[in-house]
C-alpha cells in the first residue's frame, strides 16, 4: 500500500518546456489532525470484524528474571486468532521444543474455556493480560505537530502524541498508554498506523505496585505491515521495560515479538483450538506447522538503554 507518486504522469500532461516555463510542485498539503485520526479511527473499527477470519504466529523473545537476579532468555511461540475482538493466544513451543503432553493438554483446556467464555459474552480484564494496542492508544491520546517524512523509503505522516490523563481508560493498558509520549506514522492511502514509539512520562502502579509496576522511560516500538492487500497486522514490537510488567509475566528487561504466517481462514465458521482450515468445499486444508526458529523483529533497532 505505497502512497504512489505522480509524477511521471504530470510530466505527460504538461505543455512542452520550451513552450511553458515549470514550476516544480510543492509537496502536497498536511491534512487536518482531527480529521485523519478519526479516519484511522473508524478504519480500525472496519478491521476489528476482517481480523477475525485470520489466524497467525507469534515469537517472543524475552528476558525472563528469577527470584535471586539471575536473568534467562527464552523464546516462546503461539498461534494467535480473533475471538469477538479478543486476541487469543495459544502456547505451542519454548526454546524449540515442543510443549510436553501433559502441558499442551492443560494448555489446549485453557483455551477452550476462553473461548467459550468469550462467544458467551463473558468479558474478563485480567491484570496478567495487560495489551497495549494501537487502536487503545487513539482513544485516550492527542496529537500534534503534522508532517511530511519517509519511512523505509516510503512517504507517510508523522505525529507527535501525548496521553491524556483525563480520557476515559477502559483496561490497564490503556491506563498506561495515558502516560506515554511518542511518535505516531501513518500511511495516508489506508489510513493505517504504520509505526508507533512511546515512552512512560511517570511510574505506573497498580494495587500499590505489587501487581503492575513500571518506572518512568520504560519503552517501546511498534511496527505495522498490509496483509493480502485488505488489512493491517503487527509486524513487530521491541520493549525495554523497568520494573514489573505482568503483560510478559513479571518480565523485566528486554521483548522483542515478531508476528508472521498470517493465514485467512476459507470459512465462515469459528475455528477453535484444535480444529482444522477447510477449503469452500469442506475438504481439510494442511497448516503449516508454527515455526521453532524466532524471527527476529524487522522494525527499527530500539537503542540503548532500549526504545
């Protein structure tokens, strides 16, 4: 989805130079703030219904601490698919193995009572399943200084944003997207974000700090790519977090998440763990198994002390 150039049309179209002097066109004018970020508003809103007939894999790669210090990186992998807007995520593999019997079953129950728990309308904020997400960031941040820049070669738009500390937060992680400060890009023709940074402006607690505590300057990076030409997915995501952060599960340091083998579902009906793709004839159709191997971010590198 490349904002296209006109250039070489423009020149067909135009009178011969030695009849017509040029004037090289300017660049094109910024649109209005308010204007394109409800369009990416209510672009978000269309895709919330065609993200649900995806499913797709995520590698995260995390620094794990234990209870004396002693710091381990591991790397999980999950398949992920849309549940009435929920991300549900269902553990396969740790550092290239498999999970045992024992716990693919346990973990195969678990996702199933999720599941049913969300197709019957049994909508739960855990403090454990803290989501940070674009579409929770336009709700509860403004935006400032519109302009003109290239990313990855690409023309997009930038903004500078802020939270508001005093818009409405429906979870945890929209409480702590009211403390960030960043940078927004977003391509224009899709009225997509393409890329978001932020940084915590104060500490952030929750229940005293025993449940979430995060220090000020923890950080991230978020990146977006088109998917089949009709939908914006993750791409990746890099976080260097201070203090406790139970969205990785007491994890402190260093994340990176990469999102790949995004797969459209040839149903209408909702596929739950454990079952099988199946083409407009109803025959099975092969999954290629998740991959072991972490694919590492493709976004920009996140410098020290992270970002």
């Amino acid at each position: 989805m490349r904002l296209r150039t006109l250039a070489a049309t423009a020149l067909l179209l135009l009178p011969s130079p030695s009849l017509t002097a040029q004037t090289p066109a300017g660049p094109a004018p910024l649109p209005d703030i308010h204007t394109l970020i409800d369009r990416v508003r209510e672009r978000y809103k269309e895709l919330e219904t065609l993200r649900k007939s995806y499913i797709f894999t995520i590698t995260e790669v995390a620094d794990e601490f234990s209870s004396n210090g002693s710091k381990k990186t591991h790397t999980d992998v999950f398949q992920a698919f849309f549940v009435r807007n929920t991300e549900v995520r269902q553990h396969i593999s740790r550092d290239g193995q498999p999970l045992s019997p024992g716990d693919a079953k346990k973990e195969q129950e678990r996702v199933d009572k999720l599941v049913a728990e969300l197709k019957a309308g049994k909508v739960k904020h855990e403090h454990d399943n803290i989501s940070l997400s674009a579409s929770g960031l336009l709700k509860v941040a403004v935006f400032s200084n519109a302009r003109r820049e290239q990313h990855n070669g690409r023309p997009v738009l930038a903004f500078d944003y802020k939270g508001d500390p005093h818009a409405h937060a429906d979870d945890i992680g929209q409480q702590i997207m009211r403390d960030l400060a960043g940078t927004l890009w977003v391509d224009e023709r899709d009225s997509a974000i393409l890329r978001l940074t932020g940084t915590l402006q104060d500490n952030f607690h929750v229940a005293g700090g025993l449940l979430v505590n995060i220090k000020k300057g923890s950080r991230f990076d978020f990146t977006q790519a088109p998917v089949n030409g009709e939908i914006w997915f993750p791409e990746a995501f890099a976080a260097h977090v201070d203090g406790r952060f139970l969205l990785l599960k007491g994890f402190n340091g260093d994340a990176h998440l990469s999102f790949s083998d995004y797969r459209k579902l040839k149903t209408s009906v909702t596929i739950l763990p454990g079952s099988h793709m199946v083409d407009e004839n109803g025959q099975p159709q092969p999954e290629p198994p998740p991959s072991s191997t972490p694919t590492q971010p493709t976004g920009p590198p996140v410098p020290p002390p992270r970002n």
